[in-house]
DNA sequence: ATTCTTGCAAACCCTTTGCAAGCTA
DNA sequence: TAGCTTGCAAAGGGTTTGCAAGAAT
C-alpha cells in the first residue's frame, strides 16, 4: 500500500515560500529607496505608511532577504545593521554619504587585485573582503556651507 | 582679592591621569596579543590572570584608550566591538584571520588613491573609508584541511 | 488540512549610565 | 584632602527566540 504523502516532496527539498502582505511591503519600501535603512527605520516607514507589520516580521524578513541575497546587510559604526536592495549581481562597493545615506555602487577591480595579492603575501587564504567608503556627497555639502545647518 | 584656586588652573585644563592596577592589568593584557579582542573577550583574560577587574572598568578604559588614539577599535560582522594595540602610526588596514584572530597591518596605496578618485567621482568630500580583509591564515588553513576539526 | 508566517512578549548580549565607595597624587 | 577611578546594579538599544494564533496554498 502506497504512502499518503505526495511522491513529489523530497528529503532535502526547500520549502514553499508563500507571498503575504507583509512581505509585499517591505519590499515596496525597499524598492522605493536606494539608500542603506536599518530594520528599524524601515519599520517605522511601514507603520508611516500605515501598514501595519510587525517589527519582528521586518526582523524575519530581513535575515530572510539577506540570506537568501536579495538584498545587501552593512553593519554601520553605531553597531546598526542597514539594508539595501541590491541591483547589480556583480562583486561592488559603496560609497555611502554620512548625512543623506545616499549610496553609489562603484567597483574597484584596482581594489580587488590588491586584496588578493596582499593576502596571498601573507599566506591568507579563501580571502573575503569589506571596503565602505564613507564621504558627505555634493548635494549636503552645499547645504552644510550655506549654514543651513543639519542638525 | 585674588580667587583662592591656585592659578596653574586653566579653564580647559586636561584633568590629571592616574596610573591604577586596573589599567595596567589590562595595559598589559593588550600588549601581550596583537590580534583584535572583544571587551568581554578581555575581561575573561583578566579574571583567568587573577586579576580583579570589573567589567565596567574594561569598558571604560577601552573607551577612553580609543578616544585617545591608543588603541584601534573595529566592529565584527557580529556588532561587537573589538580593539587591538596599534604599533603603526600612519593610515593601514587590517588583514584578519576569521579563524584565530590573528592580524597583519598592511597598507594600501593604490587603495587609498581608489577611495579618493572614486569619491571625487561622484563629487563626495570629506571622504574615508574602511578596508579589512579576512581570510583563513596559513596555519590555520592546514590544521583544518588536517582533520582537526575547528568545532 | 497543512505548514509557512506573523508578531507579542520576553530573553539575549553588548554597551552605557548612575552613583557611592575606593584609591591615587 | 581633592577628585579621578572603580565597579555594582540597572537601564538602554538593537536583535533574536518561544510560541500560539493567523493566513496562504
């Protein structure tokens, strides 16, 4: 007598991701900014935008998100971490401004080699690597000056 | 009538420095490993050491060590702090090894000068930036292909 | 009906702060 | 003695986990 459960499911076989509002949501949020957020800000957006989602929820989907690489996870100096949905496939940096957290993908080939050179120099081996680069960009700049101070 | 504080007293008069158990134990502590430690990581050796030193006091000490340049302080993908002596006084990074700890300070020019162009770019000023590479180290790259497992 | 998802409540962990007692100079 | 330093206790802040109710398939 054959077993009652589907002949389809396998040992190992990922489970089946299912689409909520919630999910619908931040991923609107996400999309609608290309600057670093944190979980928090992003809840807070959702709770703006009056949709109502749970901060654990933001918690889960983010880690989700981030571990499944559809969006990019930088921990920042005050030990935050902040995400971002991540256009380009390819290897990147970012340069990020401190005062609007406006961020540019750049790519540093230069960056890369050096990385892998000096690492092998030393032995390292199976060798990742974080570079941030960190600025004010020309748009809060200008506003800095103009004595339209920021904060 | 003169004012009865005596006037060597400056209004932005550093206050005076005391030399403690306390900091000397972790003074020491610090110098006697040159790969980037936790404070909860340094409290524990203190204690083992026989050492009584709160860990508020660790806190402290790495706190006021870091403001003034003492020490190097970096956060880990895990949010905690970590902090090393530096012997190098000019700009470097850090090649780390994700399995012991181990640390090589490396330069970079050409990095350097990837940073600045990039920045200038894209019209950023006031630029800096972060660069760690992490990598496994030899040593330990062959004591886990030799089966002595890590964990 | 199944099982993934949600989110409240509470736990965690690192770090900071309040503050009274202790110690250095 | 003066006031920097210590460190217990407790608060803070971001993030994770337990788990029962809710929703998607």
């Amino acid at each position: 007598m054959p077993v009652t459960s589907p002949s389809t499911r396998q040992p190992g076989r990922a489970p089946h991701e299912r689409s909520t509002r919630q999910k619908r949501a931040l991923a609107a949020v996400l999309d609608g900014s290309d600057a670093f957020r944190s979980a928090q800000d992003l809840f807070t957006e959702l709770r703006a935008r009056g949709e109502n989602v749970g901060l654990t929820t933001v918690y889960n989907q983010l880690r989700a998100l981030s571990d499944a690489g559809a969006i990019d996870a930088l921990r920042g100096e005050d030990g935050e971490v902040r995400y971002r949905r991540c256009d380009t496939d390819h290897h990147h940096h970012h340069l990020v401004c401190r005062v609007c957290g406006r961020t540019v993908e750049v790519e540093g080939p230069e960056v890369e080699e050096w990385a892998a050179t000096v690492a092998f120099a030393h032995g390292f081996v199976d060798v990742a690597h974080t570079v941030e680069v960190l600025g004010t960009c020309d748009g809060c700049a200008k506003r800095l000056r103009s004595g339209t101070v920021g904060r």
